[in-house]
C-alpha cells in the first residue's frame, strides 16, 4: 500500500541558487581505465494489470543466468576520425565520467540494448571537432544518433529510449506512480543544486535535500526503489547520489544514509543492478574530480 506521502506537499521545491556552480553539460573528463564488464541483460518478467490489461515486461533485478560480454571503447580525441555517421547505426554519444550520459547509459543497458545502442565514448577535454560539426552542435553528451537524427538531453532520453525501444518498461503505467515520478524528476535540479551549494556552506542544504530523499522513498512500500519498483526515476539520481556519497563523507565527513534506512537500501539495492554497476566509476576518481572541481573555486 501506498502513504498518503507526497513530493508536493511534504518536500519543498525550489530552483537552486545562483551560487550553486552548477553546469548542465559535462566539462570534465579524466582519463578512463579501459575495463572489461560484464553486462547483464536484466531478466525480464510479466507482470499481470490489476486492470486487466495486456500484461507488461517490468525489470527484474535478480541476475540473469547468461551475461553479454561488452568491452568498452576508448574515449574519442580530436585526433580521432569519426564513425560513419547516418548509416543507419543507432549510437549513444557519451562521456564516462558524465552524470547526465550515464543515465542514459545505465537505460539502455537496462533494456538490454548492448547490441542495438553502440556507445561512443567522447573525451571532453580533448573534443573532436566533429562532434560539434557532424553531430550535435550543442557539443555537449549524451547525444542519441538514431532514425537519422540526433536527440539530446539526459532526461529526454532515458524517457525516448525506454518508449522506443524493445525490453522491460521501465516507467509505471499506474497513473499515481506516473504523477509521483514526474514530480521526481521535475525535483532533480533542485536536489543536486541543494547539495552542490553545501559544498561550500555548513552542510544544512544537503541535509535538507537528502532528507526529501528519505520522505520520497517512504511513499511507497512494495520495493526498495522510488516507486516501489525500479523505474527511470531511480535511473535519473542515481549517478548524483553516486558522486556525492564518497565526497561528501571525504570532505565533509558526512555520511548521506546516516538515520536515512530507506536512502541506505536504496544505495544497496542499487548497488546490485549489474546494468548500473558497469557504468560506474571508482569513487575516489569521483572525489578527485569533485575536488578539483567546486573545492579549487572556493
């Protein structure tokens, strides 16, 4: 059952400060070990409407017997040619320390796309001047080549990608839960725009910020995740929530899930979706990185 717990009512919204230092596309890049995953086509299950509609495929989270070996590509430079754009490939254009392309990553390996989605990873601190010329003139990641055209923005994507293409939904056809996320999402800016701010302040905005967090996991009790159930919501904070756990204890020395049990399971059940895992970075690359981005200005 669901708590009469909503975002709107019990989490307060507000765009984030000026001071924040917030970048919407990804400037930073380091360079990036060459790793060898494994990506785990999530297991898929039918799941019967109450309605009594057309049962729908939901993700499930156990792993699946049979994995998809994936090796990832080197990161493109400007000494790089370019691959042969418009020929009917669909790539998704990423970087791998980017928050935004991660999430778009993370769907489509979610949906078990490795062999439908190439990744081409962009190295952008040294950019090929193709990208902005051939591609995707805002030269920023993710970019989604596909039909011959080239989308952009993170959250549009997780949302095309999961309507567009074949595997488990991963977005609820109950239309409370539809409502719930969409709050979520529009709350996203806000959340890391609280934390961010913090960085330089005495902690107070990420501890109001995390703690919306813990009120929006407690709506919902039939699973670990935002929704109950593992959706684009999940997808869309968790490459955030990644970075700013190891930095904040690091820095700050302070622990996000500390009298958050709801935020700590998430992190955990998070922690074992193999779709997810393999996009993730060593953490203290993560620390460095921040470090040397907010910590240097301050």
């Amino acid at each position: 059952m669901a708590s009469s717990t909503t975002v709107g009512t019990t989490i307060g919204f507000s765009p984030p400060s000026s001071g924040s230092a917030l970048s919407v596309s990804c400037i930073l890049s380091s360079a990036r070990r060459l790793r060898f995953p494994t990506a785990i086509l999530s297991r898929v299950s039918l799941q019967k409407q109450a309605s009594g509609r057309r049962a729908r495929p939901v993700i499930s989270l156990k792993m699946a017997a049979e994995a998809v070996q994936e090796v990832l590509p080197p990161a493109l430079t400007s000494a790089s040619e370019p691959p042969p754009l418009f020929d009917g490939t669909t790539r998704l254009y990423i970087s791998y320390t980017c928050p935004y392309a991660q999430r778009v990553w993370i769907t489509r390996n979610c949906k078990g796309l490795q062999n439908k989605i190439q990744l081409v990873p962009i190295d952008l601190q040294d950019r090929p001047l193709w990208y902005k010329e051939k591609v995707y003139p805002p030269n920023k990641v993710p970019a989604l080549e596909h039909n011959k055209e080239v989308k952009g923005e993170s959250l549009d994507l997780i949302k095309y990608i999961d309507s567009n293409f074949v595997g488990p939904s991963l977005f609820p056809d109950d239309p409370g839960k539809r409502e719930f996320a969409e709050e979520l999402i529009n709350y996203i800016d806000s959340f890391r725009g609280s934390v961010v701010s913090s960085f330089k302040g005495d902690g107070s905005e990420a501890d109001a910020a995390f703690n919306n967090i813990e009120t929006a996991l407690l709506k919902y009790d039939d699973g670990p995740f935002f929704l109950g159930q593992f959706s684009l919501v999940d997808i869309a904070y968790a490459p955030f929530i990644e970075r700013f756990q190891p930095f904040l204890l690091e820095v700050k020395a302070y622990d996000i899930t500390v009298g958050r049990p709801k935020l700590s399971v998430w992190i955990e059940e998070m922690n074992k979706i193999e779709a997810y895992r393999q996009t993730k970075s060593d953490p203290q690359e993560l620390v460095d990185s921040y470090k040397k981005r907010f910590l240097a200005r301050m």
